[in-house]
C-alpha cells in the first residue's frame, strides 16, 4: 500500500500542541493518551462508517487523541504515527502491556478452561498486559485467560522476519489490513519487521524510501537473497529466496509465495509499473 499519509496529517482547524509555531492550525491540542480496546480497529480518513481504511489498530496499542466528535475520535498511532479517525468505543484506558500475540489468533477465556466461551479473539500483534499464570493460562488483571504459549513477552523478538512473514501465506488482501484475517503488502513487511525488533514506516514509498540500503539489479533478477525486499510504485514484497517473492497481493487478494519473474511481468502487464527498487537490510 502506498499512501500520501504525511500530507493528510495537517487539519487547517486542528494540530498537536507541540507543533505550535512549525504548522498554521486555527486551534492546537494537547492530545490525550488512550488505549485501544478493540481486536482490531479501523484507522479511517474520514469519520464516516465508510471511510477509506488507512491502516489498523490493534488490542492493546495506543493512540494520541486530539478530538472526539460524534462518535469518532481524531487521533495519532503511537507505534508509527499514522493520523486519522478511529471509532470512539474503540478506545479505553491504556495499558501497560507486558506481552504480544504471536499466532495468527489467540482466545481470551473467562477462566482456565479451553472448554469456555471465549470472551473475545486477538490476532497477530495485539498486545496484552498479564498480571499472573495459572497452568498454562496467562491471565490479565481483569480475568481473560490466554494460552501462555500463544504469547510472548514484550522485547524477545523473532531471529527471521521473513518466517513471521511466511506465516501469512493465504491470508486474505485487505487495504489497510495489519494482521491474518486480512493484510495488504507494506502492512506484511512492518508487522514481519515489528515482530524482530525493527521498526518500519506504514506505507510502501515510506518503506522504500527508509529501510535497509539499495541493491543493483538488472532484468535477470540475479544476486537477490532471502529478506530482500523488493518496491513497485504502490507495491512491495519479500524476497523468500533468490528467485522466490512473497507478498500481499491485490491481483491475487492473497498473501502468497510465487515467482519474482512471474510477478515481474504480471505487473508490467496489468499495471504497467516496473520494479523501483530492490533494499537490503543488514542485522
């Protein structure tokens, strides 16, 4: 996905205090922290049910809030800045959380049975704060209990980002999507990354433009290797291999593994856009 983000974070009617004196804003606010309690919430541009989605938040995360209104709250993502509008009961009190999700979805149970009615599902990434273990249940000061081996604390990271990517593979495409239950390509290669240890920028041309360093190629494709990533105008995808690319993919609205020739000349084909660029990151 790629996304002209930073040039919708200014409000002529509305700005963050601290940036008093560097953008013109009719009014600046002191945002207010808040904690997503949603599995997921849509992050909008507009404050409308069918506002375009820009991008996910997930359990557990927080967000700057700047302005409720109807309904909607305006506000800033505190783990890569992304602005836009999230639906207000979506939002609580921010917890400190001490692990994250690390299956494609994990329940939270009412008590320490698998045999109970989960209370709610949480997919790759959300991030809870456990209080106490019981058996093999992790349990959140308000009761839910979670498998303790779907978890994983908070600052041990992933040794290959490209396997956390592989595990998507047939997650369905969705624009804005962050997580199994729909992902779209630059949201693939940050939660991969986050899930290292290594922070990425949202959107594809941001992506592009700030990660790893830039690698010749030529029309045989040769010399790439596994965490690779490889840009399009709009698009990006993961090197598996040197001849493999795994991406999200809006022609195939899946997460799949496939030929990067194939891939190559598919989008010439239909999109008539060639490969931009190739970045290496090194670790």
């Amino acid at each position: 996905m790629t996304s002209s983000i930073a040039d919708r974070r200014l409000r002529p009617d509305l700005a963050a205090a601290h940036l008093l004196g560097q953008v013109k804003a009719a009014r600046f606010v002191t945002g207010e922290r808040r904690g997503v309690t949603a599995p997921i919430a849509s992050l909008r541009r507009s404050s409308t049910p069918d506002g375009a989605n820009e991008t996910e938040a997930l359990y557990g995360e927080a967000a700057v809030i700047f302005e409720e209104k109807d309904g909607w709250a305006w506000g800033q993502l505190e783990r890569d800045s992304y602005v836009g509008y999230i639906e207000t009961e979506a939002l609580g009190a921010p917890v400190a959380a001490t692990h994250r999700v690390s299956v494609p979805r994990s329940f939270g149970f009412p008590g320490a049975s698998i045999k109970l009615r989960p209370t709610l599902a949480l997919p790759f990434d959300a991030r809870v704060a456990i209080a106490s273990h019981t058996g093999d249940f992790a349990v959140t000061a308000d009761g839910l209990h979670f498998w303790a081996r779907h978890l994983t604390p908070l600052g041990q990271w992933e040794s290959d980002f490209v396997a956390v990517a592989e595990r998507f593979i047939g997650a369905p495409y969705l624009w804005g999507g962050r997580t199994p239950l729909g992902v779209d390509c630059s949201g693939l290669v940050q939660t991969a990354l986050a899930a290292a240890g290594l922070k990425a920028p949202r959107d594809s041309d941001q992506q592009e433009a700030a990660l790893g360093a830039p690698v010749a190629f030529d029309a045989s494709l040769d010399g790439l290797r596994r965490g690779d990533l490889v840009f399009w105008k709009g698009h990006v995808g993961i090197m598996r291999d040197a001849q493999t690319l795994l991406h999200a993919s809006g022609w195939h609205m899946l997460t799949v593994s496939e030929p990067l020739r194939e891939a190559r000349e598919r989008i010439i084909e239909t999109a008539r856009e060639p490969i931009t660029s190739v970045r290496r990151l090194e670790f």
